[in-house]
C-alpha cells in the first residue's frame, strides 16, 4: 500500500506545496518512486509530515525541527525553550494590552509613554511642551520623565506661560528680562526648577548619555521656538 504526494498530503491535512517544500529543504526523505515514475509513500512518511505539521503549529520553525532530526517524538528541550519564548511574548503583550486599554481609557496620546502620555493627556500644556515631551521622552531616563510627568499633572495655565507662548520672536531684551522673571514665578516652573535645576540634572540618567540627550533637547527648542523665546528661557534659567 504506498500513497501519492496529493494522497500523503489530504492524509497529512496539508498541501501538495508542503511536501514539496520538505523535500526542499531536507526534512522529508524522498521515497521511492513506482514503475510509472510517481512517488509512493509510506506509513514513515506520513509520521513524518504529520508530526513537522504539528510541531511548526505549536511554533517550531522547519530550521529547529531540522536540527531535532526525524526520530524524534518527544523533543522536550525544544518545547520548553519554546514555551519559555512563548511565556516571554505573552508576558510582552499582556503588557501592550494593558498600555492600549490606558491609552483608550485616558485617550493618552501614542507618541509618548505611560505615565507621561497620562499626565500630558489631562493637563492643558501648550503644543510646543507637548512636543518638547516627545523628544525628552526619547532621550531621558526614566527617573528623569517620571519627575517630569508629576510636574506636568500639576500644570495650570499661567499668565506669564501663555505670554511666552505668544512672544515674537523681535522681542527686546528688556521684554525677554521681565518674562524670564515673572515664569519663574509660576508654579510649574518653579516645580521643575526645583526638580531640575539645570539641564545637566535633567539629562544625568539618559541611556544614550548626557551629551546625546543635551544636544537633543536644544535642537528641539531651536527647532520648536523663535529666538526671543529662546532667550527668555535662557535668562529664566540664569
């Protein structure tokens, strides 16, 4: 009694391409071939396609059950490596899950991580700090954008902020002087001055380093502010 490769392959629940594709690449022994010149399988071909379908179903790819070879029927070192992966993934998107369901809940924006894309999301920040928070949250440690997101979530609207927002940029010297001044009065700023009293504490944690996270951060606000703007931070912080 031998089979076909179309009759192997209805009994296996698989496809005349499989098979084919096992012979390619080594996991299927040819078997021998009939007077007609058509293949003829057996009972130890059948074992064998049945169970790499079985074993590429639970998540082997054909390179490992290559390595495992064809006598094989319990490979238990394969199988807890793969179920060591496997719990590491499900562990991975239980996490995922759980960081969309916050974002859906908070509509939380998805250019920023939790908590900060929370605190961002319930505090009325100016687009420009909105942006700001991207780049930090790309180059600063997580101590440092923890620090950051608490004094985001206390955020009110300041006089002297919105001033700022709206400055041109051929404001005098004067103008920028008595800005600086009255931000740093307000409370959001007074409490990340506080926290961070210059730009060398905010970027002491970044994983890139330092430097990296500096140059970063003032080519951001070169980019995301106008000149008088720039100078009024850089008087704020004298």
């Amino acid at each position: 009694m031998a089979w076909s490769t179309r009759q192997l392959a209805e009994l296996a629940g698989t496809t005349l391409r499989a098979i084919r594709h096992y012979h390619e690449v080594g996991l299927l022994a040819e078997p021998e071939r009939r007077a007609n010149g058509y293949k003829s399988y057996g009972v130890a071909h059948l074992v064998r396609v049945v169970r790499i379908k079985r074993l590429t179903g639970l998540g082997l790819s054909l390179a490992q059950i290559a390595e495992l070879g064809d006598t094989d029927e319990h490979p238990e070192e394969a199988l807890r490596n793969l179920d060591t992966e496997l719990a590491a993934t499900i562990e991975r998107l239980q996490r995922t899950r759980a960081e969309i369901a916050l974002i859906l809940h908070r509509a939380a924006p998805t250019d920023l991580p939790s908590p900060l894309g929370e605190a961002v999301a319930g505090a009325d920040v100016p687009e420009s700090e909105r942006s700001l928070a991207v780049v930090m949250a790309q180059v600063l440690g997580r101590p440092a954008l923890d620090a950051y997101a608490d004094t985001i979530r206390t955020y009110e609207p300041d006089p002297a902020l919105t001033e700022f927002e709206r400055l041109p940029a051929d404001a005098d010297e004067q103008t920028c002087q008595d800005l600086a001044e009255r931000m740093r009065q307000a409370p959001a700023v007074k409490e990340m001055l506080t926290a961070f009293p210059s730009l060398q504490d905010l970027s002491a944690d970044a994983p890139q380093g330092e430097d990296f996270a500096r140059r970063a951060l003032a080519l951001a606000a070169l980019d995301l502010y106008n000149p008088a703007q720039i100078d009024t931070l850089i008087r704020m912080n004298c």
